[in-house]
C-alpha cells in the first residue's frame, strides 16, 4: 500500500483528527500550568526505569491491548450461544489473569523473598532496603520457636505490625523491598579511597541487613590469595628485585593474618599497617573486585532461578490447571471415560451417555 492510499484512508484521517485534537488539549492544559503537576506526575509513573517499563505501563498494555481485546473477541465469536460465549470468558479470566497478574507481581515478589534471604545467608545486602526483623533472637529449633513464642505473647502488636509490613514490603510492584541492580552493587561496593570510608561501608552493611563480619573476612581473604599467589609465583627467582617484593609479600600476608584474627574493628586501630591500608583501598577502589563479583553473580542466579520458576508454571502448571478445570467441567463421569476415546472416536455421542455432544465437541475443540 503506497502512503498516498494510507493517508488518504478514511479511518487513518478520522483517527489523525482525533489524535491531534487530544495532543492540542494535552498541550493547552500543560501550557496554562493548571494542570502541569498532574501531566507530570502521570509521565514520572510511565516512564521506564533503565530498560524495564514502568509497572503502569506494562498494567496498562496488558489489560488493554491483551485482556479487554480478548473479551470483546470472544462476546462477538458467538453471540446467540451465552453459553459458548461464558465458557470462553471463563477460559480467558482463568488463563489470562493469572499470566498477567504472574509477570506483573510474581517475579518482583520472588526477587524480594530469595534476594532477602540471601542477604541474611550471604551477608551481603542485596536489596534496597532490609526486611524488619520480627524477632530479636537467633536461637534455632525447638529453643528457637520457644523464644519466638515469648516474644509474641510479651508483644503481639509489634510483631504484627512487622510480619505485616514485611508483606506489604514483598507484594508492592512499584516499591518495597526490591533486589539491586548491577549499577547499584558497583556503587556500593567500590569507589572508596580511603579507610575511613570502608569503615563506614561495613558500619552500613549491618544496618542494611548483612553481615560485615562474614563480609570483612571475604575481603581479607581475597587479599591473602593475592599475596600467596604473589609469593608462589615468585618462588625460586633469585632476582634482587623480586626477592625485595617476596620479602614485601610476606610481610603484608603476616599482617593481614592479624587484621583477619581482630576482625572489621582492626579497621578502627590508629597503627593499622600502612601497606594493609593500600591493599584495603586499591582492593575497593576496583569497580570489579571480588566482593561486587560475587554479588553479580549472586543477584544474577537469583534472578535466573525466579525467572525459571515462573516460566515453568506458565509454560506447563498453568495449562494442566486449566486441562483439569476442564475435564471438571466437561467430563462428569471420568471413571467410565477413556479420553482417548475424545480425540479419536468419529461420534463422540456414542461413547457415554453422561457426556454432551456439544461438550465433547468442545473439548475436542481445546485439545487441538
């Protein structure tokens, strides 16, 4: 079709006035100011963050290019059969709102849920904001859930209200508590140039629901590899200059023994060896040191795993859900009924007098 016939078309120019008479009144509400708040307000909720759209903007697409459009299909496919037309509705309600409701909430939960957890399990915090802790103690087992019960009954408001807020936290599409991006691990866990200022990340880390200890000695571990490989590569070099960074190697390995055995308060220690303070800084002063690794590739597992689980259920749960619903609803008397008898028998009237034509014909529609 040349763009001559596509323009001159009578839908094309009626839908064109229509489009710039809404854009004219937009432009006119903004430019008068009374309305300029909300215009903005509304383009901040559409607006894609980095390359996801919005929540609004994909719940908007969904219930209107997907839902509304299949509905309205399916009340003009038949319209003398009501019947027809409530199963199809029901079909679509069943499938399509679980898929939307799935890819629109799902995944943000699961994200929330496992990235909290591994907060707590890896001691490094993940998310943007850490789950409220219910309970005060760390007790496990029998000992544990004694305890938890104390606490409850000593204060069962509080804890409702944290249990509640923990929820609402995990189910908010557009907020709570949501797992970080890569950008955001490479801010948090690099860019300092100074001991005082990693001093203050592991403060940080604790209150954000990590672990410093667990982290610091990841750290200084990474930093003992690195002086024992520099030794075992230059094991048995007679070279004056590698002898003198051999003997150097040692040295800082043997301090950084002791900063492992005070933990994250030997940072606070005024005679912290000047060679340690150089290996603390370069190590963070790499965006692609070995704790914002190990977070990536953490945060990237997670969200794999998450990913997974929801196409598996669209891809196989789902539609053996909804099989089942039908079978339900179509094959009363399932005991006495061979379904292959459904897909193969050329009058399906004759195969058991409990099961409709128009139901069988039905099914035999669904399962093709």
């Amino acid at each position: 079709m040349s763009i001559e016939k596509l323009t001159s078309n009578p839908f094309v120019q009626k839908t064109s006035k229509k489009l710039g008479k809404a854009c004219t009144k937009i432009g006119a509400a903004v430019s008068d100011g009374k309305h300029a708040d909300t215009f903005k307000k509304v383009i901040k909720k559409l607006e894609p963050k980095g390359g996801n759209n919005s929540f609004f903007a994909m719940a908007g697409l969904m219930i209107f290019t997907v839902l509304i459009p299949r509905v309205r299909t399916a009340m003009k496919r038949n319209p003398d059969n009501k019947e027809a037309t409530k199963d199809e509705i029901m079909e679509i309600l069943f499938r399509d709102c679980q898929t939307i409701a799935i890819v629109l909430f799902a995944l943000k939960i699961m994200n929330s849920v496992i990235a909290g957890k591994a907060s707590k399990l890896k001691g490094l915090p993940m998310t943007n904001k850490p789950y409220q802790k219910v309970f005060n103690h760390d007790e496990k087992g029998i000992k544990g859930l004694i305890e938890s019960g104390k606490e409850i009954l000593a204060n069962p408001l509080d804890k409702a209200k944290k249990v509640g807020k923990n929820f609402l936290d995990t189910i908010n599409p557009i907020g709570g508590v949501e797992i970080l991006n890569n950008d955001a691990f490479i801010s948090k866990y690099s860019g300092y140039n100074g001991v005082d200022e990693i001093q203050k990340l592991f403060t940080r880390i604790d209150s954000e629901g990590g672990n410093s200890k667990k982290i610091f000695g990841n750290v200084v571990d990474s930093l003992i590899k690195k002086q024992e490989n520099i030794i075992s590569s230059q094991k048995g070099l007679k070279n004056a200059g590698i002898v003198a960074d051999t003997t150097k190697a040692k040295e800082v390995l043997s301090k950084l023994t002791e900063l492992k055995e005070k933990g994250v308060d030997g940072l606070k220690d005024k005679a912290l060896d000047e060679n340690v303070k150089a290996q603390l800084v370069d190590f963070f002063k790499n965006p692609n040191n070995d704790l914002v690794i190990e977070t990536k590739k953490l945060a990237s597992g997670l969200r794999t795993a998450a990913l997974a689980i929801e196409a598996l259920y669209l891809g196989f749960g789902l539609p053996a859900l909804n099989q089942k619903r039908l079978e339900k609803k179509y094959l009363k008397d399932k005991d006495s009924f061979d379904m292959s008898q459904v897909n193969n028998c050329a009058n399906p009237s004759l195969i058991n007098q409990s099961v409709k034509t128009n139901e069988v014909k039905l099914y035999q529609d669904f399962l093709k």
